[in-house]
C-alpha cells in the first residue's frame, strides 16, 4: 500500500476508536457497560444492529461468492424484513416488560433455571465460535498487506478489539457503530463506482451483465423448491425466516442492540428499518462481486487470487508443473477475454447468430480453464494437503489491492477493519453479558457493588476475548467464512428459538418438558447437518419446530403418566 492509503486507514480507524471512548468518557456503570443506559434513538439502534450483524466477512467473503457462485446468495436475506416485523410485535413487548439485560433472564422468569442456562450455554458456544472466525477474516487483510503470517495478524486484530471492548463495553460500541455504518456506506457506493469504471473501457453496465449471465451469475431468483439446495427462494424465505428470528430474537449479540433503546418503539423501528435497508445493502455488495466477475472476463484472472497459495507452488520441487499451467490457464483467459469483446460485438451489430455461437464458444473454453484450475488444485494438494484452495474470501482483496487507486485502498481496507470492529466488539460484549448475568451473578450467593459487577464483567470481556483468538486460529479450515458462520448458526440457532417459541406462545408449557426436548433436538439437528439431510437453512426451521413438537409430546406423556399413577394409588 502506498503511504496515503495507510493515512487514509490510520486516520478512519483512529476517529472510530476516539468517537466511542468519547462518548462513553463519562459513563462507567454496568448499566453503560451492558445495555447503553437504555438511551438510544431508533437510528442508534437501526445502525448498531446492522453494524453487528455486518462483519468484516461480510465485505470480504460476499463479493467472493457472488463471483464464484452468481446473486442467488441474496434469496439468504428474504426472511429478514417478516423476521423483523414478527420480533417487534412479539418478542421486543416481552423483554421489555421484564427490564432484562439478556434474552436468557426472560426464560426463567417463564420456565426455570436450568432452561436459561441451556440456552444461554449454547449460545455462547456457537457465539464465541463464530466470533473467532470474524476475527480470522481481518486477520486475512493484513497477512496480505504486510505480507507477514495470518497467526501474528490474528493476535494483533483480536487484542485491538479486546483493548477496544474492554474500556468502552456497550455505549462506546453503539455510538462507534454510527459513524462506522455511515462510512460503510459511503465506501460501498464508492467501490461500486470505482469496479464500474474499471469495466468502462470494455463494456457498459448492461453489458457486463450479459457476459455475467453468460456464466450463470445473474441467478437472483430460484423458484423451485429443493431441500438440499441452499439457496432458493423457498429456504431463503422460511429457513432464512426462521433464521433471522432466530438471530435477532435470541442472539444477545443482536438482542443487546435493541435492549438499549430508550423505549419500546425505538427498539422495535429500529429493526423495521433494519430489515428494510438490509436486503437492498446486500444486493449491493454482491453485485459488486458480479462486476468484478465481469472485469476478469476481459482481462486474465489470477489462477489463485490468494497469493500464498501461488507463493507455495513455486516454491516447491512441482513449481515447472504449475507455471506450465499458469501459462496455459492465462493462454486461454486471453483467448476468453477476445471472445467476450467478440460476443459483444455481435450483440451490438445485432447478429445474435454469430452471438450464439460465441457465447457455446465462450462456455466451452470457461470450461477448459476450470480443468486446468482443478489440475493446479492437485498440485497444491499435493505439495500441501492441508492448504485452503478457496479462493472466495481473497478475491475482492486481491482485485482492489491490483486495481484501485491510491487511497481508496486504503479505504476499503478501513471499512473491512471498521465492520470488524464492530462486529467483534458486539460479540464479545454479548458474550459477557451473558456469562456475568446468566451464570455467575445469578449464581453467585454473595451481593456485589456495581463497581464490583462493572470489574468482573470486564474480567469476563478479557477472558472471552482470549477465546475467541483461539478460535480464529481453526477458522482458515472452515471454506467461505460467511457460509461458515451461518452454518454454525444453524446448528444452534432452531433449538433456542424454538424454546423462546415455546415460552412466549404455548402457555402451558413447562421448564422439564421443554429442557429434555431442547437436548433432544440439539442432538438431532446436528445428526441432521452431519447426515446431509438437508440444506442448512432448513436445519433453523426442523430445529424450533422439533423442540415444540416434542416438548408437547413429552408433557403430554408425563401428565397422562401421573394421571394412571394417581388413579392406581389412589385404587
């Protein structure tokens, strides 16, 4: 990088760090520390919900999967604005009848303690997971920048947000989150801008779209229903729906957000608004991903855009075998690249006959360069089994440090730092807040100060932190970390909602009932994931209706139970 682009990202980063520590100088109560004094405006919240929810994954792994697998990831997000709709008129009015700090409180006060430390218990394992592998997709940054190993950049980024969490706890997070967000914006419109004009030279916007369309990218929309297809808009409205609902009401990573709201209306249109803005946000960010498809049908894409990975092969005894392949790979790009200007050509003569036969042209040699990739992948396997050969969380990394100018990538480096921040620092205050109130102060028999919980939850932000790093170690192994992170959701994500289900609508209910069915299902969830029997997003709606179903069987049994044992006794 060029020295104005580590001004440009010096400066970004210091203004967010000082703005929060700012705004929190004041304020040092477990109150401010958990839940932001619950003095937030609707905006405040609206951004500090989609500033948690929007990771550094998010802006490096999206544009990968939207140039290796087309638009249809955007069907993920088509239950968020019911999802959004449904929480406000049922779960917001809940919690905040109880003045809780987190969702798990609410569930004693509705069933018994052992079910809230369940939940609570798996939510932090699939949140301090998680969180790790957000701390693991910055990390990628600055290896690629400094050109120095992932484990020093994974330390340096995970004690930032430590330091950062740590002093600042909720009220510095929900106001850095503001400023973090408006500068997300700005840049993702800049970005978009800048990949256009790259493009310009060859091709307009419709254009580049066609060529996209080419090679099935512009696959938005999947009407057809099928279990063991991720994305359609069937599992992106249900399962996605059940997801969502599953995040945003049971995550206290997303129901801290909304807790620090200054009443029950900021809360609820501040996630209205959410899930309003967040699909077209979306949409952007992956289509960004398509132009940059685009671009690399007229110029040769690298055979890997992680550069590590080149840097292994041609360093190893096999290094002739794959520059022999390099060469060849970028042989038939070129010849790709002359092709899509050809079938360009004949689109704007309109002789679509001569198009067609460009465009069976253009498939045929995608194909060979898809052989010759797969052939450089068994190199790789071979010299390093354990190598990551995923290419879509570098290939916006990799086309912005190769083509934007100067200071811009310096900014786009800053929003993937910015929404990291965020996001990690969410993550791990949620993780705190439900270890000391959940566990340890509901648990511990002594009374103590607020000064004293203000310590201890600090201790516990510390420790979380620590975990997390360690966790983020593991992350490189997990494939696309945006796909890996809504897995890992999935496994959990239907069992807690589907108790939060169970306490808010079926009354009658009770704690044992629903603690054995949770057991049950966590384990069947996780047979049903391991056993591929479905697309994962399905796994969030099997899981939540599973703990109903069975928690109604097995307090159905017990009572019929007890009835014939009372009436034998009673004989």
């Amino acid at each position: 990088m060029s020295i104005i682009d580590w001004l440009v990202l010096a400066l970004t980063l210091l203004a967010i760090v000082f703005y929060g520590i700012y705004k929190s100088r004041h304020k040092k109560t477990l109150d401010s520390y958990l839940i932001a004094n619950r003095e937030l405006p609707w905006y405040n919240v609206c951004l500090s919900v989609m500033a948690t929810q929007a990771s550094a994954i998010t802006f490096l792994s999206a544009p990968g999967q939207a140039y290796s697998d087309g638009m249809r990831f955007v069907q993920f997000y088509f239950g968020l604005p019911l999802a959004m709709i449904f929480l406000s008129a049922t779960f917001i009015p809940a919690f905040r009848k109880f003045n809780i700090y987190t969702a798990y409180e609410f569930l004693e006060r509705r069933f018994d303690h052992k079910t809230r430390k369940l939940t609570a218990l798996l939510f932090l394992l699939q949140r301090g997971i998680s969180t790790g592998i957000s701390i693991y997709a910055p990390s990628i940054v600055l290896s690629t920048v400094l050109n120095i190993p992932i484990f020093y950049t994974t330390m340096i980024i995970g004690l930032l947000v430590i330091i950062y969490t740590f002093y600042g706890g909720t009220l510095a997070v929900s106001h850095s989150q503001v400023l973090q967000m408006t500068i997300i914006f700005s840049s993702i419109i800049i970005a978009g801008v800048i990949v256009l004009s790259l493009i310009g030279t060859d091709a307009s916007l419709y254009e580049s779209l066609k060529i996209a369309g080419i090679h099935n990218r512009m696959n938005i929309i999947d009407f057809k229903f099928d279990w063991n297809n991720r994305y359609n808009v069937w599992s992106g409205i249900i399962g996605g729906f059940f997801l969502q609902l599953s995040y945003f009401g049971t995550d206290q990573s997303q129901v801290g957000r909304y807790l620090t709201g200054k009443d029950s209306s900021a809360s609820k249109l501040g996630l209205i608004v959410n899930g309003m803005v967040k699909i077209p946000m979306q949409f952007v960010i992956l289509f960004i991903g398509i132009l940059v498809f685009s671009f690399y049908q007229f110029q040769p894409p690298p055979i890997f855009f992680n550069e590590n990975i080149e840097k292994i092969a041609k360093e190893s005894p096999m290094a002739d075998n794959y520059n022999s392949l390099e060469h060849k790979f970028n042989d038939i790009n070129q010849s790709n690249s002359h092709l899509s200007k050809d079938y360009l050509k004949y689109l704007r003569s309109n002789d679509l006959r001569n198009a067609e036969i460009t465009k069976a042209k253009i498939l045929q040699t995608s194909a060979e360069a898809n052989e010759v990739k797969q052939e450089a992948v068994k190199i790789i396997k071979t010299i390093n089994p354990g190598a990551d050969i995923n290419d879509t969380n570098f290939v916006f990394l990799h086309f912005v440090m190769h083509h934007f100018p100067k200071g811009f990538i310096g900014l786009i480096i800053a929003i993937i730092f910015l929404a990291s921040m965020g996001s990690l620092a969410a993550g791990i205050n949620s993780l705190t807040s439900t270890s000391v109130v959940d566990f340890y102060f509901r648990s511990s028999k002594k009374e103590h100060s607020d000064s004293k919980k203000l310590y201890y939850s600090k201790i516990a932000t510390l420790l979380w932190g620590i975990f997390c790093i360690l966790c983020a170690f593991f992350a490189g192994n997990t494939g696309n970390l945006i796909e890996a992170v809504n897995i890992l959701g999935s496994l959990f994500y239907g069992t807690i909602l589907g108790i939060f289900i169970s306490a808010i609508f079926v009354k009658h209910l009770d704690g044992n009932s629903v603690f054995i069915a949770a057991l049950i299902t966590e384990a069947i969830v996780i047979a049903f994931w391991y056993f591929d029997v479905m697309a994962f997003l399905w796994l969030n709606l099997a899981g939540c209706l599973l703990v109903v179903l069975i928690a109604l069987a097995i307090q159905f049994c017990t009572q019929n139970l007890n009835r014939m044992f009372n009436k034998t006794i009673s004989k």
